[in-house]
C-alpha cells in the first residue's frame, strides 16, 4: 500500500510537471506498476467527469457519471490497443504496452482539459485533439524510437477520422436538438402534475 501511495504520489508530480511543459516532460515517462496507474487514470476520469458533468446544461444522475467513468477508462485502453496493435501488425514492433498505455494517458490529457470547454465553444475539441496529438508524435519518438515521419503521418490520420466524425456530429446536431432533453422531460413532468391539480 505505501508502494501505492508513493507511486501515485509520483504521478501526480509528473502531472503537474507534465502541465508546466508537456513538450519536455512526455519525453520521459514515469515507470510504474498497473495497479497505480489504473488508479491514478481512475482520479483523472473522476475529475474530468465530475467537472464537464457540472458544466453540463442539466442534472447528470450517478448513474450517469458511472456510465460516463467507465467509457473514459474503455477508451484510453481501446485507444492504447490501437497503438500497440497498429506497430505490432503493420511495423512488426511489440512496444511494451504499459507505456502505450501511460503515454496515452497522460497525452490525452490537453484533449480532456479543452473538451470540458466544448459544450460553450465546440472547436475546443478540435484544439484539444490538436495539442493530444503533438503530444503522441513527440512521446512515440522520443519513448519507443519510431521515426518522426511515421508517428506524424499516423497522428494525422487519427486527427482526420476525429475532424470528420466532429463535422458530422455538427452537422446532425440541429437534428439531436429535436429530440427531449432531460431537463426538458422534468418541465413536462411538472407541467402535467399542475394541469391534473387543477
């Protein structure tokens, strides 16, 4: 336990460091067991969630914040086999995943600071994937020594795919407002309670 506590102590240092100047500091990466960086990827999620969930234009149940928890842990580790698989068939390099996953999470991080802004202003997702993806090249090169023309041609392919799924969700957003949202559900609910009284 005090392995723990020591390890996520070290973390959280590199976080902060990590924020001063992501450039230098996703250079090298911070060695650490499974157990605390699922831990550590636990807090971050919380947070962001919590945050972007009081940000949100209506109340988000538990429920909610739960279903929301677990799809951030989902993705970072999908995202993390997407790297690991992609130089293991196409390259035929197996890096060690550990540190795919550790430079995932902490280059996602940009990313899930600029979405918290997204609901007021959607392209912070598009500056925030911008920034997550600088911060790939630079930790794919520096880290597990791929050359920088490749890491940047993969990192500008993930970037397309996000910017046209964002293009389309904005486009079909105008036909999603159509649907109720829940807040709107709750004035409805209320609304009919006061005509029934009557």
């Amino acid at each position: 336990m005090n392995e723990t506590s020591s390890q996520l102590q070290i973390l959280f240092q590199y976080l902060v460091a990590l924020v001063k100047n992501p450039v230098q500091q996703i250079r090298t990466l911070p060695t650490i067991e499974w157990k605390t960086l699922i831990i550590f990827q636990f807090c971050l999620s919380l947070t962001s969630v919590i945050l972007s969930n009081l940000l949100a234009p209506f109340a988000i149940s538990i429920l909610n914040v739960l279903v929301s928890l677990a799809a951030a842990v989902v993705a970072t580790t999908l995202v993390s086999l997407f790297f690991y698989y992609f130089f293991q068939i196409l390259y035929n390099r197996t890096l060690d995943f550990i540190r795919v996953f550790t430079l995932v999470l902490f280059a996602h991080i940009p990313f899930a600071i600029f979405h918290l802004a997204a609901h007021f202003f959607p392209p912070a997702d598009l500056i925030g994937i911008g920034l997550s993806a600088i911060l790939m090249i630079i930790g794919l090169v520096e880290n597990f020594e791929i050359p920088k023309k490749v890491a940047i041609q993969l990192m500008i392919g993930v970037y397309s795919i996000f910017l046209i799924y964002w293009i389309t969700q904005l486009i079909l957003r105008p036909y999603g407002n159509l649907i109720t949202e829940p807040h709107d559900l709750d004035l409805l609910e209320k609304e009919v309670h006061q005509r029934l009284e009557k």
